[in-house]
C-alpha cells in the first residue's frame, strides 16, 4: 500500500516544494522534527512520516470500514489532508495523535454518510486483518490453558464482535487494544473528554463480553 499511497498521495506534491540540501538524515528525528521539515517543503520527511504511520492508520480505518478498498481511500484521505493542514500541526502536540484525529474524522464521517454503524455479528474477518483483539479481554479470568489453546478461534469471534459495536465504541476498542495508545492519545484522536473515552471502553467491553458469550465464550473458558 505505500507504493499506492506514493502514487496518489501528496508526497509527489510535495516535491514540487522540497528543498534540496535540508533533509539531511531521516531516520533519527522525532515525528515532530519530520513535520517541520515536511512543512517547510522537504519531501523526505513527509515520506518518512507515511513511513511510520501508513500501516497503524490503515490498521485502524480497515477495521472500522470493513473493506480494504474504502479503507485505502480513507488512509490516502488522511495523509492528503495532514500534508495540506501541516501548517496547523502545533508540534507541541503528539503528531501521531494529530494524525489519528484526522483519520477519525474522515472515516466517522464516512460511516454517518453511509449509515455503516455495524455488520453481522458472524461477518468474516480476512486473516491478514485480524490479531491483537484478544487483548481486549483484559480480564484474568478470561485466560487459561483452554484460551490460549484456541487463541486463533477467540480471536476470530472477538473481531467480528468489535464489528457490531457501535462506531465511537469500536474506534476507541481499536485505538487502545489494537494500537496501543494511551487514554490520553485517544482524547486527543477522537476530541472526546478523557473520562468519556474510558466510558466508552468500559461499555464496549461489556458488549464484546455479551457477544462472546453468545458464541460460547465465557469467562470460563471456552465452550463456558
């Protein structure tokens, strides 16, 4: 997907403004000092940002949206819009939780646009958008020789769980157990107060518990 991002993205703009002898290395400099670079025209630090964030951003929007295409567009939406916008990027901020805003609002507004709330409860995941979910279920009494056992089945019941959980629930689910972002990094993606962010996960942790217990996923074990 990065050479299709290359492709179509904005870093072929950002050529037409990078400045030649500025780059110097890449690879060591904070998010922050690559946004200032590719701000100030350097299309090195622009890519390198793509670099790092294309894949956890695509992670996050396929699982949201369901759909490898649309969540391509979404993710080249994203990195359009942050190259356009780095002008308001205040690099006092996290840049990945100023990206992630982004990505959030464009693929909410898709799913309010499309009224793509939920899917079937028994909706295949592909295999190669599935894995770290179970870690959702944070529970000690969730694990067990019988869990582990059958990780790859629980994993699979989870992700079509956290599929039917309402988009706000489901995003903030991604972002902590699939992204690993702090609480905070998630107020700050999704605008929302820190306490409604726990909220959130709270209420979604309880539905994805009810889910699986439906599907003979209980506390217990498997098969409880």
């Amino acid at each position: 997907m990065t050479a299709h991002l290359r492709e179509r993205g904005p870093c072929t703009r950002a050529a037409a403004a990078a400045r030649p002898g500025r780059d110097g290395p890449i690879s060591g400099r904070t998010d922050a000092e690559l946004a200032i670079s590719a701000r100030d025209g350097s299309e090195a630090a622009f890519r390198e940002l793509v670099e790092r964030f294309e894949r956890p951003v695509f992670s996050l929007v396929v699982r949201m949206v369901r759909d490898r295409s649309l969540a391509e567009d979404l993710t080249q939406d994203t990195f359009v819009k942050a190259y356009r916008n780095l002008a308001a990027y205040d690099a006092e901020r996290k840049f990945s939780s100023w990206l992630f805003k982004i990505a959030h609002n464009a693929t909410i507004d898709h799913l309010r646009r499309r009224d793509l709330d939920t899917v079937p409860l028994d909706a295949p995941a592909g295999d190669d958008e599935r894995g770290g979910l179970d870690r959702v279920l944070a529970d000690p009494a969730a694990r067990g020789p019988e869990v582990a056992a059958g990780r790859g089945e629980l994993a699979a019941a989870l992700e079509a769980a956290v599929g039917t959980l309402r988009p706000e629930y489901r995003e903030v689910v991604l972002m902590r157990f699939a992204e690993d972002m702090a609480y905070q990094d998630i107020a700050e993606a999704t605008g929302l107060p820190l306490g409604t962010v726990k909220t959130h996960l709270h209420r979604a942790r309880k539905e994805l518990m009810a889910a699986l217990a439906e599907r003979g996923f209980g506390p217990g074990g498997l098969g409880a």
